[in-house]
C-alpha cells in the first residue's frame, strides 16, 4: 500500500499559471535573412550621411569657424527664437489637446486634421499662407498694420510665429496622447468634490500629463530650431534679425563650406542632445 501524504500532487502546467506569464526571450539569431538584409541597408542608409559629415568635418579649422561673430549672431537667435516659439506652443497647445481629448463637438475629426495638417504640408507653402495671412496686405496682417503699426513680415517675430506653426502640431498630437491614456475619473472626482473645471485641470491633470507636456515642448522645441522653409519664405534671410542656424547652413554653404559643415556639426549635436533627453523622459513616463 501507499501511504498518503496528505498534499495533493499539483498538475502539470498549475506551476506555469500560478508564476505568471513569462516573457519570451528575444533571439537575435533567429532574425530572418530577408528581413535582416534590408534592415542593414536601411539603417546603412540613415547613418551614412551623418559620418559623412563626422568624417569630412573641418576639425583643425572648428574653433575658428564656431567663434565668428555671424555663427554665435545666429545660434543666439535660434535658440531665442525656438525657446519662444516653444512657449507660445505651450500656451495655446495645451489647452487645445485638451479640447480635443476631453470633450465631444461637432467637426472635432475635422479640426484635428488642420491642427494636424503642418506636418504634411511643405514648410515653403506654410510661409506663403503666413504670408497671405499676416503680411501688409494679408487677412489679418492688414489690420495689425492700419490699427496697430505692427508689420510681422521679415521680422524676429515672423521667426516665432513661423517655428511656431510648423511646431506645434508636435506638441499638440504628444499633449493629445498623454490625455487621452490619463485616467479621467481623477479629473471627474476633483469637480464632484467642489472644484472648477479649471481647478481639476490645473490640480490633477497637469501633474499626470506633465511627461507627455515635457515630451512634446522637446519635440517642438527641436522643430522649432530646425525650421527653414516657413522661415525663409514668411521672414526672410537678416543676419542679426531673421537669420537663424539652419539659414546660415544654407547661405554659408554657397560661399564657405567648411563654416556650412561646422553649423551643421552644432545643429547634429543639438538633435542627438533632444534624442537622449526624450528617451530618458519615455523611458520614465513607461
């Protein structure tokens, strides 16, 4: 006879269930060949520039072409002009996400897509359409000019305007995102307990969509510094005034290309300096 233990033998597999899910295991050698050989030639293709301009870079000569006067006049101004641009994003950016994650109007898919629309449309064509809107003898640019004196075009302000239309969308899409991932019942029980909409949004949802917020004024921000075409167009090409970095990687490049190259070295940096920062505040927010 068997004598009994007294515990009932645990089934095959309970074991399994009762630790949890296990993840699988990533297996590098397992990778297929069709799809590895065109992953290699993509990621050749992206990186290839970008050590062109590493290994043609005029080292010897770098200092001298970053302390010029024209070089330190126009990363000033970039850095002016995509930090205010950036706020002004902030300001009105947010609160649009919020209108349209949170609440529920007719034609709201719609609004979407033209808040959307600066990303696709072509930076040249956005500074046309700034222009016929905010010029001398634009829509609104007009009455600014008979009633206020104030001319945009071709000025520091046309700058921001122009990195903030073609940047904002970044941050709004980011903002939009985070809230719609955000528990709304926070926001729904700090107004049964008495506080204003406004009080809740301030109190409650700021905090919880503070990574998304930190997130997408980065991406504008790098937008922003970035932007050529709109600028061109809608501002134009002033040192000291409208000029900024990417416009004189442009205009250096047709009469000195080692000054090109060094301006293009401070904006690379500047773009692997927002990357590292984003995937430190994603790898936080996840």
């Amino acid at each position: 006879m068997t004598k009994s233990t007294g515990t009932t033998p645990t089934p095959p597999g309970d074991d399994l269930v009762a630790a949890g899910p296990r993840r699988p295991r990533h297996r590098g050698r397992m990778v297929p060949v069709p799809l590895l050989v065109p992953a290699l030639i993509g990621l050749a293709f992206l990186l290839l520039p970008l050590l062109a301009l590493v290994i043609r870079a005029p080292w010897s000569g770098l200092p001298e072409q970053l302390t010029s006067p024209g070089v330190w006049q126009a990363l000033r101004l970039s850095l002016l002009c995509a930090t205010s641009a950036t706020v002004l994003s902030l300001v009105v950016g947010v609160p649009l996400a919020w209108l349209l994650a949170r609440t529920d109007f007719p034609g709201r898919g719609f609004v979407r897509a033209l808040v959307t629309l600066p990303l696709v449309l072509p930076p040249v064509v956005g500074g046309v359409a700034l222009l016929l809107a905010f010029g001398r003898n634009g829509v609104v640019g007009q009455w600014l000019d008979a009633w206020f004196g104030i001319t945009l075009p071709f000025t520091t302000t046309g700058v921001v305007l122009a990195e903030t239309f073609v940047a904002m969308p970044f941050l709004v899409i980011s903002v939009e995102g985070t809230l719609r991932a955000a528990d709304p019942r926070y926001e729904e029980a700090a107004t049964t307990l008495g506080a204003s909409r406004f009080t809740a949004f301030r109190r409650v949802t700021l905090p919880l969509i503070a990574p998304g917020i930190a997130a997408g004024a980065v991406l504008a921000w790098a937008r922003a510094l970035g932007e050529f075409g709109a600028t061109i167009t809608f501002a134009g090409n002033f040192p000291g005034r409208t000029q900024t970095m990417p416009l004189a990687v442009y205009l250096a490049l047709q009469n000195d290309p080692a000054a090109a190259i060094a301006l293009s070295l401070v904006l690379l940096a500047v773009s692997i300096a927002v990357l590292a920062g984003l995937r430190d505040r994603w790898m936080r927010a996840s």
